[in-house]
C-alpha cells in the first residue's frame, strides 16, 4: 500500500489511495501547486518500496 499512497512527482506519501493509474500523481501536484502540511504523512526517512517475492 506504500506505493498507492506516495506520490511520483514530490515523493509525498498520502493517507489515502492516489489515481497513479489515471493522473499519475497526487492531487496538489496536478493541479500545480504546493500540498499542504496537514494532508499528507510527515516521515524522516526516505521512502523505499520492496515488493514481495
């Protein structure tokens, strides 16, 4: 689910599901301006996706 919920243009990782499939990337980015702090997941670290085997 990691991967549904990050973004492939600012690497914000959401909540929620994002329309990778349609819009490619998360709603603010599409539209062209900045998220907002509260609508996304604060993390230190740099996000990683590994699949299973």
């Amino acid at each position: 689910m990691a991967a549904r919920s990050t973004c492939a243009r600012c690497s914000r990782r959401y909540d929620y599901c994002l329309p990778l499939r349609t819009v490619g990337c998360c709603d603010p980015c599409a539209r062209g301006y900045e998220p907002t702090p509260g609508t996304y997941v604060l993390t230190t670290t740099p996000v990683t996706h590994r699949l299973a085997a």
